[in-house]
C-alpha cells in the first residue's frame, strides 16, 4: 500500500480561510458575508485585508443568504460564510427559492459540519445537511477531507459558476494533499489502488480511511481507497471502474446514513451495479458534547468501524 | 411631467389582463394585483429607468423585485406591456411550459425576472444585496421592492430591515402594500402589525405613506422617495391600497386573495375596466 505522510495537522475551516484570501487577492469580485462567526470560520484576514467587500450579517443567516443571492446580480461572487447547521438546515428555504431554485452563483460555506464540532453538544451538529443540499437540483455540494483540499477546493467554487455548498469542519486533522494541487469539482480521487474493496470516503473520514487500510494490509487485504471530496455530482464513472474490480463497497463519512455519500452511492450501485455495501455513518441519532475523537468513536465512524466494515462486508462477496 | 392619463389608461388595460389571465386557469391571485396596479404601472410606466431588453445584471438601471410573489399576474402583465415580452404569452399564465409559472421564477428564462418569490419574506434581503453591488459597482441605479402587509409576519423581513439600517443602504426604496388583508382574513385579526411607521422608523428606516390607488398621490410619493435616496437611510413607503380595486364585487375582503372569478363575474369584472390598449 502506498504510504501517506502529514507534517503537521490543521483544521480545514483554516483552509477555507486561506483559499478565501487567496480569492480576494486575484478576484475582486467575490465578497463574502458573515453570521457573527468571522474568527470561527477564519474570514478575518479576508475582512481586514478587503473591508468593502466583508459584509458584516449579524446573527441573521435567513437575511445573509438572501442577500448573498441579491449580490450576485451584478456580477458579484458572494460566499456566505457560517456554521454547517446555520448555514443548512436554519435556512432552507431560503437557499432553496432564492438560491437554487433562482440559479445564483452563491457559495454557501459550511464550517464545523458534523460530530467533530464537539463540545457544543447535537444542537450544532449537523449530520443532515449534505442530504440536504445534495436534494435540491443544480447544488453542488463538496465536502473536502484536509487543510490543503479545502483551500483548493475554495479557490475552485470562485471559478464554478453556479450554487455550491462547501462543507468543512473545526477540529486540526492531518494535511496529507498536497499544497499545489488542482482541485477538479466533480473529480474523485484515487488515493490506493486495492483489489478486495472500494472504499470511498468524503471529509475528515478520508485519513480514517487511509488508517483502516494500513490495519487490513496487515491482515491481508488489499483496500481501494478514493477520496470522494464532490458528493454532488458524483463521479459515477469513478465509482464503477473501481467497484467493477472490486465488487465490494465500504462508505465513510462524518453523516446521517440517510441522505449521505453512502446513499447516494448506493443509489448509484443498485441501478447500475448491484454489489455489497456497507456503510460507515451515523445511523439516525442525534450527536452529543464530547471530544471530536471520542465523538467518532463512540457514534460509530472512527478507523476501528471502517476495518470492521470491510470485513463484513467481504464475507458478503 | 407624468402623464397621469396614460398611466391610469395603462393601468386599466393592466387590470383588464389580471382578471383575464387568472380567469382563463381558474387560478391565480386578483385581489392584491388589483390592489398594486396602479403603483407598478407607475413604477414601469414612469418612474423607473429600465430596460426591456433583459439582462440579468441591470448594470446603470433600476431594478424591482417582487418579494410578495402571488402578485404575479400584475407583474406579468406590466412586464408583457412593457416590451419585456410578446402580450400574447400571457395567455400561457400557470400552463404546462410556461415561463409564466404560478410564482415568478428565472429558471424558464422570463425576461424581467431576477430571482424566485413565492415563498415569502425573502425579496428585502435580496433587495439589499443587489443594493450593494450597486455601490461596489457604483452603479447609480436604484432597487425597489414590493411586499405584502401579511408578508412582514415573517422574521426575515425584520433581519433584513436592521441589516439595511446599519449598512445605510440608502439605495432602495421598499413599498408595503398596506392593504389591511390576509388569506385568513383582516391582518389586525390575524397577528396585528401595530404601529407600522413607528416599526418601520425604530428600525432605522425613512418612512412615507401614500395612497396606492391614486395616480398622482404614487408619482408624487415615489418620486419624494427618489429624492431621499443617498441620504444615508433606507426609504419604505407605506402604500394604502384597495384589496380588489378597480373590480366592484371584490373590494372591500380578502376573500379575494387568491380566488380566481367564474364566466359570468368576469362579465361584471371587465365591464368596469375599460380596454384602452387592447387585450391580449
């Protein structure tokens, strides 16, 4: 298997930041707005380094997403900036009709997705929000797994014409993509080559899943692991190349089982490709306070279930 | 100077379609297009610098936006006799592919349209973020809006209306259709709205009123409001109008919200609305 290294760990909130600036710099264009969480989403150097363009929101996400959507007639490039929960599930609606449905080329930027927020407890864990998103027609929704793929992935969405949710999250995980990567929106990732199973993962669960195949090479088995970081759309022609070798399929991510990676992978397999699957994510709980670590552990979507996962899921082959 | 005559003339043609388009699907909402038709001939007809030849962008012109959506058929209909688009297609209203849906969207590419209402309560904050671009563009063009009276029950109204205060986005002037109606009946019987001006001004906002069915009270009110624009403050008028104006039978009640008249009322309806352009 091929080793993957890391020289330090970040958090991909700070990627976003970082891929932001890098977007003021070179696109005078793109704007962003905030929902009083500019330091928690790592928006400052944006707003100090371009006040006019920093659009202050308050704590009003319905008002910041509609305004986003009126910026963009002009020619602007608004990303809206809050938590995951805010930024999804708070104002549906709202992104629904005056986004989507109106086709603005809006980046909705959502940070501190998942279980690994933490310590704030299930009122700020969102683990629906890619179903979500993914449901409404024409939102891509990109969930990108480290510091260096977020910043990418950021750069990518200024230049995407059209509605984007990019989700991201708090705690510092292992940078292990390059810096100078090209992110292609809609382009999985072929991390390792495998024979015994596709393993596709999307956000913080890619390293576990880089983790879990270290185990099972010691055991063995040989896992492919491709790093879905668009959940929508889904490269569809990447999945069935590795699973038509594979013929099996284990899911990972940081999401409801419902309406996440795994179901639409599923949904793509059963009309396509009938194969065993077994998927890693939350199985319709609401999360709790607790450290990232402990939180994964414990709600199921740690190394330890993406090795247990395969294993089941070869004696279904 | 505003030819009142030809605004009322056009208003009454205006009227005439409403009734027409919503008759003809047996779907629709009369009461407060009947209710508004005479500020949105005047916004289009006189007072706002456009172009029927589309773009999204407007760049350099004044743009409105329809947050209390269900007034589509007005829209449509001033839109169509404004050049944006053939008359004739008005007859397509809430047909199968029309880009003339039940609410005004931009996914069937209807010129005029800049983004999706129905839903309502979103059109202010939308309002403001177009009013931005227009600063950071400087781009000397104005936004304004309309919204329902029921409408502003919704809290996003509010966020956005503390939002344009201390954004001083002093380049829209919003427009409350202050009819005193809602679906389910008078909106002092539903969730009150209190005192209004005293919302709207501890708000932040420059407040005016005017009677939205009088010609002449709307192009004096609308052009005052003009003239307060770039003073640092966001400008909402206050607009008393009619539920159902020019239409006898459906004044005076919200029982025509969203009611469309039967062979025989359409009769009455169009007996009192004179055809002064020609129907489409």
């Amino acid at each position: 298997m091929k080793k993957f290294e890391y020289k330090d760990k970040k958090d991909t909130r700070s990627g976003f930041g970082a891929g932001l600036y890098e977007l003021g710099k070179t696109n005078e264009n793109v704007v962003a707005l905030c929902a009083d969480l500019t330091g928690s989403l790592k928006m400052n150097q944006f707003a100090d380094e371009f006040p006019d363009r920093f659009i202050q929101c308050g704590i009003s996400e319905a008002n910041m997403i509609g305004t986003a959507a009126g910026l963009t007639i002009g020619g602007k490039i608004p990303f809206a900036g809050t938590f995951a929960n805010f930024a999804s599930g708070r104002v549906y609606d709202q992104i629904r009709q005056s986004v989507a449905y109106s086709d603005k080329n809006v980046k909705i930027c959502a940070s501190h997705a998942g279980i690994t927020l933490g310590e704030d407890g299930a009122t700020h864990q969102i683990m629906e929000d890619i179903g979500l998103m993914k449901m409404l027609p024409g939102m891509v929704v990109i969930n990108p797994c480290d510091y260096n793929q977020t910043k990418a992935a950021t750069i990518a969405i200024g230049k995407h014409e059209g509605p984007v949710y990019l989700r991201f999250g708090r705690p510092k995980v292992p940078n292990f993509t390059p810096e100078d990567q090209k992110f292609e929106i809609g382009k999985a990732l072929l991390l390792n080559e495998g024979s015994d199973v596709s393993i596709f993962a999307t956000g913080h669960l890619v390293w576990k899943a880089i983790e879990a195949a270290e185990i099972l090479e010691q055991k063995g088995i040989s896992c492919e692991i491709i790093n879905i970081h668009t959940i929508k759309p889904l490269d569809a022609d990447a999945v069935l190349k590795s699973v038509s070798k594979t013929k099996a399929v284990v899911t990972a991510e940081e999401h409801m089982m419902n309406g996440g990676l795994g179901d639409s992978i599923a949904q793509l397999l059963s009309r396509k490709l009938p194969t065993p699957i077994e998927m890693v994510a939350v199985d319709d709980k609401f999360g709790e306070s607790g450290k990232p670590e402990d939180l994964l552990a414990k709600y199921g979507i740690d190394t330890k279930d993406i090795v247990s996962a395969v294993e089941q899921v070869l004696k279904r082959k | 100077m505003s030819d009142l005559n030809k605004l009322k003339s056009t208003a009454s043609q205006v009227r005439r379609d409403i009734v027409r388009m919503v008759h003809a699907q047996n779907s629709g909402h009369p009461g407060g297009s009947l209710g508004c038709t005479d500020f949105l001939t005047a916004l289009y007809f006189d007072i706002m610098n456009h172009n029927p030849d589309f773009d999204m962008d407007g760049k350099d012109q004044d743009l409105f936006f329809l947050s209390n959506g269900h007034l589509s058929a007005l829209w449509y209909s001033v839109l169509a006799r404004s050049g944006y688009f053939k008359t004739e297609e008005l007859a397509t209203f809430r047909t199968l592919d029309s880009r003339l849906q039940g609410h005004p969207t931009t996914k069937e590419g209807l010129p005029g349209v800049r983004v999706a209402s129905g839903s309502l309560g979103q059109g202010l904050s939308v309002a403001c973020g177009s009013a931005i671009t227009k600063k950071l563009n400087r781009d000397s063009g104005l936004v304004f809006t309309l919204h329902g009276d029921g409408e502003l029950q919704e809290g996003q109204i509010w966020e956005a209306a503390m939002f344009a205060a201390q954004h001083k986005i002093d380049n829209l002037i919003a427009t409350v259709d202050y009819n005193g109606q809602q679906i389910d009946g008078p909106v002092n019987d539903i969730i009150s709205l209190g005192n209004l001006r005293a919302k709207w001004e501890s708000f932040g906002w420059k407040v005016l009123e005017m009677n939205g069915n009088d010609m002449e009270d709307v192009v004096k009110i609308i052009n005052q409001a003009k003239t307060l624009t770039g003073k640092g403050m966001p400008i909402v008028i206050l607009m008393k109008t009619e539920m159902g104006m020019g239409v006898d039978f459906m004044m005076g009640s919200h029982k025509w919200h969203g009611v469309a008249p039967n062979d025989k009322e359409l009769k009455n309806a169009l007996s009192q609305l004179e055809e002064t352009i020609g129907d489409f």
